[in-house]
C-alpha cells in the first residue's frame, strides 16, 4: 500500500460515517441516543440519511457521545453541516519511532493506570512481538466480567505498538452485529474506504487489531476474524471475552483475578500494601479523597480484598463506598452480600453491581455448564478433578464429561486454577454466591449439600486410617487443605442429615485431637450421639464416634465421663468382628483407666490389644500395644521387663515399615538406661534419637529426648554439657506433643509437653545443685519440679523429683512431708521405686 491510495477516506458522507463512528464505539442506536439525550428516531433517520442537515445542538450531542476529540471532531461536525467532502480525513494516530506507513483512522484509548498486572503484560508483550516475522493469529485474553481484560489488552496494546508498523487500533463488538459490520469497522478503523479493500492495506506489514467483547457477537467476531486470517496473513487479532472466540490456533490466555493476601495474613498494612488486590483498593480510595486506613482497617482491609477475591470490578465498586463508609462499616455492611455492592457508572442509567456482571457471564454457560457451577458452589476452599467429579458425576442433569464441564468453567472465567498441585482449583467468591443463589431459585441447594457433606464424609473416611501409623502428617495435612469444607459439610448436616454428619464427626476425631481441637469435637461428637436421630445409625459408625468422644474427653481430663462410651464401643467391635475398632477403643480405654489410677484395669485393655494384634497379625498393632505396656513395666520397676518390650517394638515396627515408631521406641529405651543408671549409654542413644526426630519433622519428642539427655549428663556430672541442654531446653519452645499420640496416651497434648520441659528443666538444675554440693538449691528445684510434674498425668516423673527432695532437704519436718507425699504419690500411680532411689533413702 502507498500513501496516494486515499485508503484513509470515507465515502457515504455523514450518515455513513455516524454509522462506522457509533459500531467502533461499540453502542446500538438506542445506547447512543440515551448517551447523547436525544431521541431514538433522531439517530435513526441520520443514518438512514433522512436529516439531511441536523442542528449542532444536535451534532455536538452526539460527537460528546461518540467521545470523539481533536480533529475527529472537527470532521464530523463539518461532515454533518455540509462543509466536508464526501471522502474528508479522520485524522491521524499517534506514530511511533521507526519505519512509519501512512496510519490514519481510529487509535485506541489510553489504557489508564494498570496495578498488579506487570508480569502479564509483559508475557503478551514477549508473545506478541518475539517473533514479528511468523504468521499472524488470534490471541484471546479471557476471563470473568470485571476481571480487567479490557484495560490489560490496552496496555499490551500500548507496549507493542512499535512492532506494529501496519498500525495498531481496536474495536468493540455489539450485540446483532454480523460478519460484514465487523469487517465494515475494521476498515473505518484502519483507514480504510470498504472492507474489500483490508487485504491491500494489511498485505506486507505487521498490524495489531484489538477486538473487545467478542461474547456480545460469538458468531460474527468468528466469521469476520477468521476471513481476516485468510486475507491479511500478517494481522495480529488480540481478543477480550468472557470466552474463547473458538478459532484453529487460538491462543487462549486466562485473566485472573488480582492475587490477595493469603489467609492467617497479619494485619499490618506494611506487610499487605504491596498485594495488586490491597495496591488497588488503597489507589482507588486515595482517588475520592480517603485518607490511608487506621490501624483498627487494616485487618478489615485484608479481609474485604480477600472476600471481593481480587476481582478489578468488585474493589473498584467496594472503593466507591469509601466516600461514606470506613473500611470495618464497610466490610460488616457487604461483607456477606458483595453481590449487591453497586454503583451507577458514569453514561449509563442503571445501576451496575457485581450480581450483573457474574449474571452476564453466566448465561453465556450452557444449561449442564450452569448446573455443574451450581453444584461447585457449595465448595469453600480449593479442590480437584476428583472432588469436582464427586459433585457433579451422580446427577443425572450432567450428561457430559466433567472433565469438558470444568473446562468450559476455566475457560468462561468462573472458575479459576493456581498451582499444579491437584488441590488447584477455587471458585471465586461472588461467583460462588451467584451459583449459590441460582441453586436456590431451582429448589436445588438442599440436596446439592447433602451430596457435599456425603462426598467429605467419604473422603475423611479414607484419611482416618492415615491419621495413625507413618503417614499422620501427610494426613493432617489433607485434611487441612479441605478444612473448610470439612466444617460447612459438619454445620449443614448436624441439622439435616446427622446420620452422615455423625459418620464424617467420627472419622475427624483423630485430626482435632492433632489439631489441639479436642474440646470443640467432643461436642460436636457427643451432640450428634446424643441425637435421637442417630439411634439407628450404623453401629461401626457410632462406635467410631464413641471412641473419638472419649479420646478427645481424655485429651481435657474428661475422660472417666466418656468411659461407658469407649467400653460400649469395645462391645459393639466384638460383635461386628472389627478388629482395628476394638484395638483403637482398647487403646483409649487404657489411657482412661491409667489417668483414672485404675493401673490393673489399664494393663489388662493393653494385654489384650496384644493379644488380639498378636492373633490377627496386626505387626504395626502389636509394636503399638508392646509400647503401651512399657510404661507399666517402668511404673513397677521392672526395667528389665521394659527393655525386652523396647526390643520387640523396634523389630516389629522395622517388619512394617514405621521407622518413626522405632525412633520413638528408641526414645523411651535411652529413657530406661538413665534410670537404670547407665548415664552414658542414655546420652549416646539420646543424641542418636534426636537426629532421627529432627529429620523426622516432630519437635515434640525431641524435646524429650534431649530433657533425658540433659537428665542423664547432670546425673553423670557432665555439668557444662548438661548446662548447655538446659540452655536450649529453655530458648526452645514446647513442641506439638502429639505425633506419637497412639504411643502414649498419657502424654498428647503442647501444655502436657510444657508442664514435662518445666518438671525436666527443675530436675536438671537440682541434679546440677546437688553435684555441686548446693543442698538448699537443690531442695528448692526439686520442690518447683515436684510442683511442675504435677500437672502431668505420668507420676513417675513426681516420684522422681519427690526422692531427690527427700535427700537434699535437711529439715526433719519437710522430709517428713516430702517422704508422706512421695508415699501417696506411690500408691495412687502403683509406682514402684528403683533400687538406686530405695538406695538413696535407706542412705538419709
């Protein structure tokens, strides 16, 4: 193309051109006559060409409409009162450095300010200009209405426009418009008289067309784009739309929401202001005056941003209220109704709020598409294919492929994917109350959540064996990633289906009790037991929840209340012949019995754990029971007796697997050698263990390790190596005690494990006094660790610090007490003590 082609004038005079002026601007006859306030007919017979000369009120009303400036303007004005020629000039775009073509037509706007969005324009930007040379295609920037694909595909515009020598311009479709329009305004925007003549003008030159809203006309923006790839091979198409235009080659870009603080955020604005969703919030309330939030916003701010799920739209309409309302009033008022957060945008009568703009995407959707996003709905936090495919395969409205259905959903924008871990998928938030509203209109949102709750019923149904053995961490934490879902699935059920609400409440048992949520699930298991609903439900599954009910009861000192429950359990196992059900309400048994003071009572559930472990060749079952039962052989001093048990654990547990296990059992053998004197032996395996817990990922019994080691080195005189255990004992913080929880009953809980490093730290400092021949110390850090050890469930440790106050107390009546409480203290524990501190008091 030459410049003396006249390819930039327009025949047909002003009727024609108020035409090609209004589609560019993307309005219908009736959208520019409201914008411009004049009537309908007006517009109509001036491009029909029935006004041969309108008034200039007129004109003028309608160039303001059309935002037409500078010399535009001034041609369609002299166009209209019959000043121009038939093939008068539009005016010229902005030229960029480098090889220039003569480019005149319509250009694009400026993009404004663009906040969080650097990293893509910059992937556009490399996509649309690496390779200038190639054939030219179609790239779609899709996404939810409001998302910003408008204002990214400027911007991208904007940065590549020196690589596009041919010229860079852009149109808007309109709702009816057909294959011939589009190509009609391609050519008014480029400068050119008819469509016929577009393969000339893009024949040798690289040129960008922007083509904005292609779901307002899916079929002409296809028809129009894909003619342009046969006649112009060196445009390049960059598309925005709710979704993909369906062209061979297309390349399909998501626009995603801004990225918003995560959760458990502090809320500190240093540390969240530089989040694009929080950045934009904070730019748009600066625009209308606001001054930055107070401190007491902060967290309201985190949450609100969070809440609009980083949708552009919604925070720029939730800005808008910041005229009236505070970042907290505003949070309260929308923060469970962001669907009506609205606003009347300038040059349109009514009022838009985030329900039109979802409601728009929405019924884009095919009727299976929108009933799989009705059944999404219910789902709070991120899922997968597989939980997705658990909603929606059973019913029978979805008869496509559930794979094509999420598909359709990521490529309309509501849904969104981040990561490549299987748990990638999310709902936005106001995309998931619209389908929740739209569940609700079609009487389907009650049974829509029982399948919510059955599908997470049977998902913590396989987790729960996981949450004892060698994969509890990875169990946990499953569980953790659907913590949300888990807790919507327990409310709704409790109240609407409680036989299913039970069975997802008794396999969560062993998680809460991880999670240090002991007392909540008590209650939540002991309400739905209570139920008269639950009567007649399964018998495993109630007595699953009787033996969470009473583990969780003896995790807070209740358990003695729940031991009908766990014995009622341990009868209904025997009748169904479940073997791991009978072991696990055994094992809890035992620990209410031991806390209970009811030692033989304790014994007797653990000896037969083994023996039906021992029977049904339950190897990791029996290393568990072998475990359980050393603290009896510690309790009446036959150490020897709890060595052999140590043994048998660390070879059955190696038969199966659990190293962890034969860490732990490990742990409690360097416990045995430090009371049985052998103080270097203790340290050596002591220190061997704690590597082994360290890689293992379980501070807690770490911690107990190195409280035996520092024990043994103070016995053994090593004063400045037991020094420097105390030292770390004390900068340390007390670990989660719960990653052995099966091992030892007795001692689950982080303030269990706080109350064992206080009694252990007052031990070593005392056995460090008395080495140092520091009596009266002594005697006051044996008397703080008597006072610590008490509120541990292990009077062992009692005894132990109770002898060494015995021996380090000169006063005849304060022996005379101490040796009174350790005899009592005896008694209720069934302790027996060791030679050595038999030895120790014989001495006195």
């Amino acid at each position: 193309m030459t410049p003396d082609h006249g390819a930039d004038r327009i025949p047909g005079g002003f009727s024609e051109m108020l035409r090609r002026c209004r589609l560019a601007a993307g309005l219908t006859q009736a959208e520019l006559a409201e914008r411009a306030a004049v009537g309908i007919r007006t517009v109509r017979d001036l491009e029909r060409g029935r006004a041969s000369r309108p008034q200039r009120t007129t004109v003028e009303l309608l160039a303001a409409a059309l935002g037409l400036a500078g010399q535009d303007r001034a041609d369609f004005v002299a166009l209209a009162r019959g000043q121009g020629a038939p093939g008068v000039e539009l005016g010229a775009l902005p030229v960029p450095p480098g090889p220039q073509l003569p480019r005149r037509g319509f250009g694009l706007p400026e993009p404004g300010e663009l906040i969080g969005r650097d990293r893509e324009v910059a992937d556009l930007a490399a996509m649309l200009t690496e390779h200038p040379r190639m054939a030219r295609g179609v790239v779609s920037l899709v996404g939810l209405a409001g998302v910003g694909k408008t204002g990214l595909a400027l911007k991208v515009a904007r940065e590549v426009a020196g690589a596009y020598p041919g010229g860079t311009s852009g149109i808007v479709m309109i709702d009816g418009s057909t294959e011939a329009d589009v190509l009609s305004v391609v050519a008014t925007v480029f400068g050119v008289g008819r469509a016929s003549e577009l393969a000339e003008r893009f024949s040798d030159t690289p040129s960008l067309l922007l083509v904005d809203a292609v779901e307002r006309a899916p079929g002409a923006a296809a028809e129009a784009l894909n003619r342009l790839a046969e006649i112009a091979p060196m445009l390049q198409v960059l598309t925005t739309g709710r979704h993909p235009v369906g062209l061979p080659g297309e390349q399909v870009r998501p626009v995603t929401p801004l990225e918003v603080p995560p959760a458990g955020a502090p809320a500190d604005l240093a540390l969240v202001a530089d989040y694009p969703a929080v950045a934009l919030l904070l730019a748009r309330l600066r625009q209308i005056g606001r001054e930055p939030p107070q401190p007491d916003e902060v967290g309201a701010l985190v949450e609100l941003v969070r809440r609009l799920g980083g949708l552009p739209l919604a925070i720029e309409l939730a800005a808008a209220h910041g005229r009236v309302l505070n970042l907290n009033e505003m949070l309260e008022r929308y923060g469970n109704r962001l669907l009506d957060l609205g606003i009347p945008p300038v040059g349109r009568a009514a009022v838009v709020t985030l329900r039109d703009a979802v409601a728009a995407s929405y019924r884009l959707l095919e009727a299976d598409e929108r009933a799989a996003l009705r059944r999404l709905s219910v789902l709070r936090n991120r899922w997968s294919v597989e939980l997705a495919e658990a909603m929606l395969v059973p019913d029978p409205a979805l008869t496509g492929d559930p794979v094509r259905l999420l598909d359709r959903l990521l490529a309309h924008g509501l849904i969104g994917a981040r990561g490549t871990g299987p748990l990638r998928f999310r709902v936005l938030d106001v995309v998931r109350d619209f389908a929740a509203e739209r569940a609700a209109a079609h009487g389907e949102l009650a049974a829509i959540r029982r399948r919510h709750a059955s599908v997470f019923a049977r998902l913590a149904t396989r987790v729960a064996p996981d949450l004892a053995g060698a994969r509890i961490v990875e169990a946990v934490g499953r569980l953790d990633e659907v913590a949300g879902d888990l807790w919507t699935a327990l409310a709704y059920a409790a109240n609407d289906d409680p036989h299913t609400a039970l069975w997802l409440a008794g396999n969560l048992a062993r998680w809460w009790r991880y999670r240090g949520r002991d007392v909540a699930g008590r209650q939540w298991l002991r309400r739905l037991l209570d139920d008269p609903r639950t009567g007649d439900a399964d018998p495993a599954v109630r007595a699953w929840a009787q033996v969470g009910v009473a583990q969780l009861a003896q995790e807070h000192g209740a358990g003695p209340q729940e031991l009908p429950a766990a014995e009622a359990a341990v009868s209904t196992f025997q009748r169904l012949s479940d073997v791991s059900g009978e072991l696990a309400a055994r094992n809890v048994i035992c620990g209410i019995w031991t806390a209970l003071g009811g030692h033989d009572e304790a014994r007797r559930h653990g000896e037969a754990a083994l023996e039906l472990a021992t029977r049904t060749g339950r190897v990791r079952d029996m290393a568990v029971a072998q475990n359980n039962l050393t603290w009896h052989e510690i309790r009446v001093g036959d150490l020897g007796a709890a060595r052999r048990r140590l043994a048998a654990v660390d070879r059955l547990a190696g038969e199966c697997g659990e190293e962890r296990l034969r860490v732990l059992a490990r742990a409690n053998l360097a416990e045995v050698a430090r009371l049985e004197g052998r103080y270097a032996d203790a340290v050596r395996q002591g220190r061997r263990v704690m590597v082994a817990l360290a890689s293992l990922g379980d501070p807690g019994h770490r911690r107990r390790a190195l409280g035996t080691v520092g024990l043994a080195l103070a016995q053994d005189g090593r004063i400045d190596e037991a020094t420097a255990v105390l030292a770390e004992l004390r900068a340390g913080k007390a670990g989660d005690d719960v990653g052995g929880a099966e091992l030892e009953p007795e001692r689950t809980r982080s303030d269990e494990s706080t109350v064992r490093d206080d009694g252990v730290c007052a031990l070593i400092e005392a056995t460090l006094a008395m080495r140092r021949g520091d009596r009266e110390w002594a005697a006051e850090w044996y008397a703080a660790a008597v006072q610590a050890c008490a509120g541990s469930r292990d009077l062992r440790d009692v005894a132990e610090a109770l002898v060494g106050l015995v021996a380090s107390t000169d006063e005849p009546a304060h022996r005379a007490a101490a040796l009174k409480r350790l005899d009592q203290v005896c008694r209720e524990g069934a302790i027996v003590l060791l030679p050595q501190e038999r030895a120790l008091l014989d001495a006195i």
